[in-house]
C-alpha cells in the first residue's frame, strides 16, 4: 500500500488527535488445564480478565470464539481447547499504574487453573509465563 506523505488520517475522519492508542494488550483465557481437563471457570476468568482490561484501555473487544492447540510435552500429542482471547488497545499511563495488578492476576491464573505456561500478546510480541509468582 503507498504512504500518503502529509495525510492526516485523524482529521479526515474527524478523530481526536490526543490519546491515540497504538499497542494493543491481548490476554489468553484457558479452556484446560495442563493436563487438558476442562476448566469449570473460564467465565470467571474472563469476566475478572475483562474488567483489567477495561481499566487499562477504557474499553474491552472479545473476537469470536477461537480454537487452538497446543504440544504437551511430556505426552507428545496436542491439546486442543477453547481460548478466550480478550483485548484492549491501551493507554500507557494506565498500563504502567495496572501493571502490578496484571501480573497478580497472570501469575494467579496460571496458579488456579493449573497452566504449563500462561500467555500475553502486547504490542505484537507473545509472551510467555511459566515460572509462577507464589501466593
């Protein structure tokens, strides 16, 4: 696609120019956990994952219901779920004061639901935790 050089996209659709928001903070909710049992609290999950997210971005988008995959390492053999993968595009003042709070909520996730390993995209890098912060 070409650049438009001196195209003000902001003021041809007539948008505020201040608070642009240009990275986006995605969170993956489980289905399962590691060892690919059905999680009875998704919904609990997602609804506590939707409100950070909302503090964090003054709002919150969930897509369509995805399917994913992943390989269990110690069985060799992909487990398939049900991922929610909610997000929001963020304000950095409010990422940087909520950060605390994402990472106990995270780090808790991983924790209750018996995740390998618990996954975050953010400014279109994934991240991975496995390594739990202790009650």
């Amino acid at each position: 696609m070409p650049e438009l050089p001196d195209f003000d996209f902001a003021s041809a659709i007539g948008a505020a120019t201040e608070g642009i928001s240009i990275q986006s903070l995605m969170l993956y909710i489980p289905s399962h956990d590691r060892r690919g049992r059905k999680l009875a609290a998704q919904q609990r999950w997602l609804d506590e994952a939707t409100d950070l997210l909302v503090s964090i971005g003054g709002g919150v988008t969930i897509p369509p219901p995805y399917r994913g995959g992943w390989l269990d390492p110690q069985r060799e053999e992909t487990v398939w779920e049900d991922p929610i993968l909610p997000y929001t595009y963020v304000h950095a003042e409010r990422l940087e004061a909520r950060a605390a709070a994402l990472r106990e909520f995270l780090h808790r996730m991983g924790r209750e639901t018996g995740q390998g390993e618990v996954a975050v995209e953010f400014d279109g890098a994934f991240f991975r935790i496995t390594d739990f912060d202790p009650e």
